[in-house]
C-alpha cells in the first residue's frame, strides 16, 4: 500500500493511502473507501451535492474543499461552501424569509465575500447579488426586531394613555372628554350652590335656640277643675322658666348674620381650592395625555416606516433570487 499525500478523506480528513490490489482509495482513520474516479471533479461535485442535499454539511464541506484546493474558481464548490455557511442545502431556500434569524452572518459574509474573490469573472454577479439577498436578510431581521421593540413600547404609551385619560375623566370639575366646557362650569356652579345650602341649613341648625319653642296654654285655659287650674299653673312656671332659659341661651350665643357670612366665605374658600387643584390636576393629566398621545404617534409613524422597510427588504431578497435564477436556471 502506498501513501498518496494529494487525496484527502472527505469524511475524517485523513491522508488517504491507494490499495492497489482492490484499486481504489482507502481511509487508515476512519476506514473509508473511495474508487479512483470519486476524486474526478464531476465526482466529487455530485457527491458533495447529495451529502449538500441530505443536509451532510461537513462531508459537504470537505469535497468542497478538495475541490476548490484543485480548482480555488469552481462555481459550484463556492457556492456550496455559500449554502453550507448559511446552513441550506438548496439554493431556493435563500428567498426563505424564515431563514435569516438563524444565519450565522459572520460565517456567511466570509464565504460569500471568498466566493466574489476567488470566482471567474461570469460568475462574479451571481455572488455578488448573493450577498446583496443575504444583506436584506440581515436588515430584514434587524429591523423586525426593531418594529417588535416599537410595537411593544407603543402598547405600553396606548395602556399609559387610557389610565391617564380614565384618570383625568374621573376629575367631573374638569373639562374632559365626556365633559363639555359649559357643562363643567354649570356642574361646578351647582355644587358650589348646593354646598352653600348646605352650610346655611347646617348653621341654622347649630344657632338654633333649644328652648324656641314655647309650652302651649291653650289645653288649660277651661279651668273646670281645681286640677286643671294647677296644672295650669305649672304649665305658666316651666313657660317661664322657658323664657329665662331663652335669653339667658341668646345671651351666651350672640350669633349674627356676620356669624352666617363667614362661614359661607370658608366654605368658598375651600371649595375654591378644591375647585382649583381638580382643575390643576385635569391640566396636568391632560398635558401628560398630550405627551404620551405624541410619543404614541411618533411610534405609530416608526412602526409604519419599520413595515415599509420590511416589505421593501421582501422584495429585494424575491428580485435577488429570481436575479440567481435568470444567472443560473439550472437552479431553479
């Protein structure tokens, strides 16, 4: 058996050695054997491309290799080495859009960028609008994760917005959007006089003299009896002693309209400033709401732009394959 050093096993690698006795090509590594005319170039393309199309990527790889140590120019070897970086067997795959999250680019730009450079000058095109689909692809998924990213912060602006609008609807003394400016005025002046009722009838309550009300004589005037006479009698004393708890009352409580007038300008001021931090903060709500409506718009026209974007990215892998076929139709 005699060492041959310019074969080299597709499978392991390995120096193969020739057995002259069986003729053909004999692995001392892995054991495989080859006939002479495997390492004939039509060969070794066919056998590549059936370990290519059985997704053998590393036989694949290695009759790709032999090839192109033998011919560095061979189309088919360098764009199989193309298919094998991007991880395809076929090149029909490349317009795929599903493909290009899984490409391994720095791989691939490698290959394809060896491809440009090694190839005749025919075949040069092919490689280049090669690379071109494979750019889109990349820009494809770049800017998907991009629109994904925008559509995930516009969610979050739209579910900021309707808390900050539901909040600011909530404020009634505010003008919103369910609230007309002329009904939130009439609602304010409405509350304003009922609560204004509300402190005339609560202070008339609390100035209110307990002994106003006088004893009725009138059910012991008959006297027919002498026990109606005393009755009588007693009923004259508690009115009198009724009258002196009065004005002794009125003189300790000395309430006056002034009394009436005060309280109804603190209850004003109060309600003033409730009236006023409402609608402070109906202002500030609606300035956020103004904020984050123009963020969500500006994301809204990102979104639209990343959409264009992706389709014209689509369409230029489509056109690029459809150039690959046009260059090479037995591809198609």
């Amino acid at each position: 058996m005699e060492d041959v050093y310019k074969h080299i096993c597709p499978t392991c690698g390995g120096q193969l050695a020739v057995d002259i006795e069986r003729q053909m090509y004999v692995c001392p590594f892995c054991g495989g054997t080859f006939d002479y005319d495997y390492f004939r170039e039509e060969s070794v393309l066919d056998i590549a491309a059936q370990a290519l199309s059985n997704n053998e990527f590393t036989s694949a790889d290695r009759a790709y290799d032999f090839m192109l140590d033998k011919e560095p120019d061979n189309f088919e070897a360098l764009r199989g080495k193309a298919l094998i970086a991007m991880g395809i067997p076929k090149i029909e795959y490349i317009s795929h859009f599903d493909l290009y999250p899984k490409i391994n680019y720095e791989s691939a730009y490698k290959e394809i960028d060896r491809a440009i450079g090694s190839s005749k000058s025919q075949d040069r095109e092919y490689f280049t609008v090669m690379k071109d689909i494979v750019d889109a692809g990349n820009e494809y998924v770049s800017d998907r994760s991009l629109l994904e990213t925008e559509r995930d912060e516009r969610s979050k602006s739209l579910n900021d917005l309707y808390d900050f609008v539901k909040e600011r609807d909530t404020v009634f003394i505010y003008s919103s959007s369910r609230i007309r400016p002329k009904k939130a005025v009439i609602l304010t002046i409405f509350c304003y006089i009922f609560l204004c009722l509300m402190v005339f009838l609560g202070y008339k309550m609390i100035t209110r003299n307990p002994y106003s009300k006088a004893v009725d004589l009138s059910q012991y005037e008959t006297n027919q009896t002498f026990s109606d006479y005393l009755n009588y009698q007693r009923a004259l004393e508690r009115e009198e002693q009724r009258k002196i708890k009065y004005d002794i009352w009125e003189n300790n409580h000395n309430y006056s309209n002034r009394n009436l007038i005060s309280a109804l300008i603190v209850a004003t001021v109060i309600y003033a400033l409730i009236v006023f931090m409402l609608y402070m903060g109906g202002r500030y709500l609606d300035s956020e709401i103004s904020k984050i409506q123009a963020i969500a718009d500006e994301q809204t026209d990102k979104i639209r732009n990343f959409e264009d974007r992706i389709t014209e990215l689509k369409g230029r892998i489509k056109q690029g394959y459809k150039r690959l076929i046009e260059l090479h139709p037995i591809d198609e």
